[in-house]
C-alpha cells in the first residue's frame, strides 16, 4: 500500500534518482552510470566518431585530456553536496 515502507522507500528512491540525473546533466551533460552504488559510479563511457581516414590512435590522448578535463570536478562535487553547497532538488 502507500504508507508501506517498501512503497515509501521505492518513491524515495525514484526521485533521488531523478534529481541526480538532472544534477549530472547540468554539471557534466551527461547521465552517469545508474544501478551502481553511489560511492563507485562508472565515471564515462565514451562513443567517438572518426572522420574517415582518421585513426583513433591519432587523437587518444586529446580525447582523454578533454574528457579529464570535465570530470575533474568529480572530486569536490560529492564534498559539494554533503555539505549542502551544490543542490539536488
């Protein structure tokens, strides 16, 4: 029923985990990996188009920097909203 525990705690749940995927797609654009426990998210999931002719070996590293570069702040955004600074809701 409504007032059942499991009911109240699957509710919760859902709107965390809406609030948290729009939260990660203001801060990173992206969707990080849900289902996971919190603590050990799968932090990026790259999907390149090359032009033709184009090796991936040949822009590896510029690829990494750039995606290094947007999940740099992953660091300090968990101490961010423990301690009430970035809002979820």
């Amino acid at each position: 029923g409504l007032g059942h525990p499991d009911t109240l705690c699957d509710a919760l749940a859902e709107q965390f985990s809406v609030a948290l995927s729009r939260f990660y797609l203001d801060h990173f654009g992206f969707i990080l990996h849900i289902g996971r426990p919190i603590q050990e998210p799968q932090i990026a999931d790259l999907h390149v188009r090359m032009k033709e002719g184009c090796a991936l070996g040949e822009v590896r590293t510029y690829i990494a920097e750039i995606a290094q570069a947007h999940l740099s702040a992953i660091n300090t955004l968990w101490r961010d909203l423990l301690a009430g600074e970035q809002k979820v809701f």
